[in-house]
C-alpha cells in the first residue's frame, strides 16, 4: 500500500490529539492528588512559594491586591449619630429622604458651600436647589409657579406674565422699579439743565441785547447778560422785574 503525504499528516494529527487527550487526564490525576494533599495539610499555594524558596506568584498578590477595599472618602456626615456616607452607593437613610443635602456636607466641601452665600450665588446666576417660593399663580385655576424649569402651560405661551405675579412679588417688583426711577429722575434733570446751559452758553449772539429786566424806582434796565446790576442782584424772586 504506498503511503503518501495526506495519510502521514492525517496520522500524525490523529496521534497527537490522542496524545493531548492523555496529558490532560494525567494532568487532571496529578491536579486532583496536590489538592488532596494541600487540603490534608492545610497548605495553600503561598506556603509553597515561600518554602520553596521562591517569590510569591505574580497572580496570587494581584488577587490580593485587588480584594483590598478602596480607601472612600467621607463627604456627607450626620451631625445628630456622626455616621458619614462617601457619596457612592445607595444613600444611608439619614440623608436619602433630605431635599438638600449640603448641610450635611463635611469637610473642603462644606467649605466651599459656606463661602458662597445663597444672594451671592443667585446674583451670579448659580442654581440654588431645594423648593423655591411660588411667585406665578393662575387665577383660574389656582395652580402655581416658582419659575424655575419649565413653564406650565397655563403661563408657557404668555407673553406678558407679569399679570400672573403673586401679590407680595407684584409689589416688590413695583418698589424695585418706583425706586429705579426715583434714581435716574435727578440724573434726567441734571442732563437736561447741562444741555440747555450749553445750547445757551453755545448760542448767545453777540453785540447789544434787548432789555429783560427794568427797575421801576429809577427806570433801570438789564439785558440778563453779565453781571447783575445792584437793584437786581440781591433779588430771589426777579419775575416780578421783568418787562412786559
């Protein structure tokens, strides 16, 4: 029977899959006699290492490594038992039901809450959490509004919400306004006294000037211009010496 190159290779693969299939059953018997005796012994892969001589397995400290819990940082306690809660996991049942949470933050972070105070921080723009005070309301229905998020529908398409303030922010926001004005109202005055001294001060025409002011003792007259004479200076009240 002449034998040829597939038949070699064929038996050869048939051969060493028989061959594997014999190491793993010896490895698996000898496996099987050390667990015995390690269990017999009260030995564990580490007593071998070290009474071998050797260093302990790379695999058998990584393991090690790994089961050692992460050190968690406290960043909420309780003022009332001192128990404290890192932040991660499920939330303790002294702190899972609280709306707001930072007053029970400990440490840099309750720092850092502290130095920025609430006006500061609504000034600034920041979100101020908690419930907030109702300041819309709907008439009609009663239903209301803190406006913060989004709008409800009854005010969402409305273009002026003013009519839908609560009483109380109605007036705070009519004083804010009444003081605004009373504020600019000198500055308006003060502007428009400055524009009209210019436009004076810019357009006085030159040359000899029609008579304003007359005194009627002793006939005297004074254009307005310059320095006012005697009879007229001490004058609060100098309508009374204009002509005509």
């Amino acid at each position: 029977m002449a034998t040829t190159l597939e038949a070699i290779s064929a038996r050869m693969k048939k051969l060493q899959a028989q061959a594997d299939a014999l190491a793993t059953r010896e490895t698996a018997k000898v496996l099987k006699t050390i667990h015995e005796l390690m269990e017999k012994h009260a030995l564990t892969a580490a007593d071998i290492d070290v009474r071998a001589g050797g260093k302990p397995r790379a695999k058998h400290t990584a393991a090690k490594t790994a089961a050692k819990p992460a050190t968690s940082v406290t960043r909420y306690r309780d003022p009332k038992t001192g128990a404290t809660w890192s932040g991660r996991g499920r939330a303790p049942s002294w702190i899972a039901a609280a709306k707001n949470r930072d007053k029970y933050l400990a440490g840099a972070d309750a720092a850092a809450v502290k130095a920025v105070p609430a006006k500061e921080a609504q000034s600034a723009g920041a979100y101020i959490r908690g419930p907030q005070p109702t300041m819309y309301k709907d008439p009609k229905s009663g239903a209301t509004w803190s406006g913060r998020g989004r709008a409800p529908a009854w005010i969402a398409n409305v273009n002026d919400r003013s009519k839908f303030l609560i009483a109380e922010e109605t007036e705070a926001t009519g004083a804010a306004t009444a003081g605004a004005v009373s504020k600019t109202k000198p500055t308006e005055k003060k502007v428009a006294s400055k524009s009209v001294g210019a436009t004076a001060g810019n357009g006085q025409p030159k040359g000899a000037q029609p008579a304003l002011y007359r005194d009627p003792k002793s006939g005297a007259t004074w254009s307005g211009r310059g320095r006012a004479p005697a009879w007229l200076a001490n004058v609060k009240d100098r309508s009374k010496f204009l002509i005509g």
